[in-house]
C-alpha cells in the first residue's frame, strides 16, 4: 500500500492531470459529437445518461464518501483493511442489485422511459459495473498514480473510437454504448489489480455495520441531485431534447471548473481524515485555511470571464443552433464560487469530523428549495429554470454548511480574501470583454481572451504576492 506520507502536492498533480485530461479529451470530443447528433441528440443521451445516474445515485448511495474515510483510517492494518473492503463492497452489491430491480420495472412501465428502452438497457450495464470500480478503495490509499495512469488510457483510446465510429446522427445509440463501456473497462482493470493489496472476506460481504452511514450519506447524495441530476431529468420530462440540450451544453464549462475543484477535495479528503485521527489538530486547521484561499483565488476570475465570453465559448463548445445556452450559462456560473467553498466545508472539514447529518440536513433544505423552483419556474422557462434552479440550490445548501461551521467555531471565512479576489480580477474581466467585442471569430477571441487574461491575471498575483502556486506549496 502506499505511504500514508505520500505528498499532498504529488496526489494533487495526479488528480489534476487526469482531470484536466479528461476534461480536455471532453472538450475535443463534444464540439465534434454536438456537431454530428446536433441539439436533439445531444438532448436525448443526456436524458438517458442523468437518468441513469440517477438510479446509480440509489445503488452507490455514501459508499464512495464512506470507503474513502474508513480505508484512509484503516490502511495501515491490513486485515482491518480486508475487512473493511469487504463489508462495503458487499453494501454497494446489495444497493445495486435493488436499484437495478427498481430501475429496470420504471424502464418497462413509465412511457418517458420506455420510448427509449434500448438506450435504457445499455445503462444497466453502467449501474452494475460501477459495483466494481472501487475506486474509493484507491483513493483511500492515495493510489492517485495508478488512477490517474489507467484512466488516461482508457479515455484516449475513448476520444479515438468516438471519432473513428460517430458519424451521423444516426449514432447516438454507438455514442452512448461508447461511454458505458469506459466503466465497464475501468471496473475490470480495477477488480484484477485490487487484488494486489486486499482479499474478500466473503464472511464480511454480508456485514451491516456500514449501513448507518450508508444511508445518512446516501440520503444527502440523493438530496444533492435534486438539483444536479434530477434537474436534467425533470427538464426532459416536461419539456424536450432541445431544452435539455441547451442547458447541458451551458453545464459544461461549469462540470470542468468545478472538475478541478472536486479535483482537490478528493485528494485532501483522505489526508484530512488521517490527520485528525493522528490528533493533528493545529495542521488540519492550516490545511483548511489555505484550501479557502486557493479556492477563492481561482473561482472569481474563472466565473466572471466565462460570464462575458459565455456566447463565444457555447459556439466553441456547440458551434450554430445552441444560442438558447447562453443565458442558462450565465446564470449557472455563480454557482461554482458556491460550490468551490462548500466542497471545501463538507470534504475537508464536515465529512473527516463525521459530520454527516449536518451534510444530510443542508442536502434536504437544498433539494426542497430545488423541487419547489423545478415545479414553479421548469415548465414555463425550461433550460433558463433547470439553471435558476442549480444556482439557488448550491447558494442555499452553502448557506447552511456556513451557518453550521461558522456559529461552532470550526473555521473562519475571510470576506476580505473575496473583496480583494474580485479587484484583482477586473484587468482580467475588461481583456476578456474586449476581446469578445473586437475579434469576430469566436475561436480566436477565447483563445486570446484566456491567453492575455491569465497573463494578466498572474501578473498580478505575483506583484501582490498571492501567487496561487505559493499557497499550495505551503500545503506540504
């Protein structure tokens, strides 16, 4: 097994690589598949593969968060870590195996569903396989290396077929196959290497002792995607392909960003919860404080500047016959400044203290107030209203992890590190207006915009010595 010493920085290196990888190989395979299928399409296998998810959410409910916390705290004791393994992956089996019942009676029965069965049959494949990724397992290692190396491969030869075999809008049913198979592969190549650090305990698969947990967790999981999941699923049931469309193209600059960010809290969520059982209270506060200040730092620039290139980044990403993404991509960017602090809250300090139930209440005071804009705003405003809800959603489900955090004394929130955030963003704002209102191709004026803002950005940040690279150093 890996060090428990491993470094911080490396593991970030590791998870960022793949996450910009991926996002990367995202970005050069969606122009060209949005291009082929068009809207509709595009609409269609993003109803199926969020529905999917959906149900995934109810197979995995706290699995990762839990397998994630307990194999960190048990690592260094090999049969506590066999057991352990096998006491959760023996859950996970037993949640899949209802959620695919449920999943595959909804697909027979409801009209929404059955239109599309073929699509749906493909997806139980993905629910299955995802038993056996494991990869909470290897992130409780801090085996980053490893994910990052097989998941790179695995995508590149992703990014290969899907331009080799999609080629008409004929092939969505191919596209969709295409990304169930990159989990399917994934969890094979994981179930032979696990075996190189743990062995079933086949008297433990059959264990409750995570069930608790498992629900209070899975329970916020579900909550969460009320306004994530759920949102594109309810958008398809009351309203079409090209609404669903829109407002997946205008998530997708979001996901990335917000990519990164999950990108950190993941390889943090380990270590914090190592240093807390090592009783190293003094470094987990320092951690924590640095975390707010690399989060701030990097989501205020990002926000704005995507705000004003939002119609010049939709026609990279879509090309002509997606402007209906622009507004919803507009109102969906705020959110990251809330979900880059609240990821910070809930998987660095929340989740290594075992607070669960305040995850799980500001989970459902989330998920409330997303059911009631879904029903109010949804039908009549379609994409703009799945976006108003996202953004409200996060801001609320924020609010409450600061309520919490703040009022116990757990850790302090600089308002002034966010005032100063905004100020040294604005040179960065006006380059990327200028170059969104002087250069008519809209290639060239983001490539220039990211380019000359971030040059400008990082100058300065050097000049007022807040240097983002500075930060994550001191994190060692």
């Amino acid at each position: 097994m890996l060090s428990t010493d491993s470094s911080i920085k490396k593991n970030f290196a590791y998870k960022s690589a793949l996450t910009i990888s991926t996002y990367l190989m995202n970005f050069i395979t969606f122009p060209y598949v949005s291009r082929v299928l068009e809207v509709e399409g595009i609409g269609l296998v993003s109803f199926v593969d969020n529905t999917v998810n959906y149900f995934l959410l109810f197979a995995t409910m706290g699995i990762n968060l839990i397998g994630v916390r307990e194999i960190a705290a048990t690592r260094k004791d090999k049969d506590k870590c066999n057991q352990t393994f096998s006491n959760i992956f023996g859950l996970n089996f037993l949640f899949t195996v209802v959620a695919l019942i449920v999943y595959i009676v909804c697909v027979s029965f409801i009209p929404q569903f059955h239109q599309y069965e073929e699509l749906f049959y493909i997806g139980t494949a993905k629910i299955l396989f995802t038993t056996f990724l494991v990869e909470w397992f290897f992130t409780g290692l801090e085996d980053f290396r490893y994910i990052t190396v097989r998941s790179l491969v695995i995508k590149f030869l992703y990014v290969v077929t899907v331009f080799i075999c999609i080629c008409s809008g004929k092939d969505y049913k191919l596209y969709f196959a295409l990304t169930v198979a990159v989990v399917v592969i994934n969890a094979i190549i994981n179930m032979v290497y696990v075996r190189n650090f743990v062995r079933f305990r086949f008297q433990s698969l059959l264990s409750l002792k995570y069930v608790k947990q498992n629900l209070i967790l899975g329970i916020y999981s579900i909550m969460t995607s009320m306004y994530l999941t759920f949102n594109v699923m309810y958008l398809g049931f009351v309203s079409n392909n090209t609404e669903v469309g829109y407002y997946t193209t205008a998530f997708k600059l979001y996901s990335v960003i917000l990519g990164l960010f999950t990108a950190f809290t993941n390889v943090m969520l380990p270590r914090m919860s190592s240093l807390l059982a090592e009783g190293e209270q003094k470094k987990f506060q320092s951690l924590i404080n640095k975390s707010f200040s690399v989060v701030i730092t990097f989501c205020i620039p990002l926000i704005l500047c995507s705000m004003i290139l939002a119609p010049q980044i939709v026609y990279v990403l879509s090309g002509s016959g997606y402007e209906g993404a622009i507004l919803p991509m507009r109102i969906i960017m705020p959110a990251i400044l809330f979900v880059g602090i609240a990821q910070v809250l809930a998987v660095q300090v929340l989740m290594p203290m075992k607070k669960d139930k305040v995850l799980l209440i500001a989970s459902v005071v989330g998920a409330i107030v997303s059911l009631l804009i879904n029903l109010l705003m949804v039908p009549y405003i379609e994409s703009v209203g799945s976006a108003v809800v996202l953004l409200c959603s996060e801001a609320v489900v924020t609010g409450t992890y600061l309520w919490y955090v703040l009022s116990h004394k757990l850790t302090l929130i600089s308002v002034k590190a966010i005032v100063k955030s905004v100020l040294y963003s604005l040179p960065s704002v006006v380059v990327c207006w200028g170059c969104g209102q002087w250069i008519e191709n809209e290639f060239v004026g983001v490539g220039c915009a990211v380019m000359l803002a971030g040059i400008v950005w990082m100058i300065i940040q050097v000049t007022v010595q807040t240097s983002i690279g500075k930060q994550i150093k001191n994190m060692l």
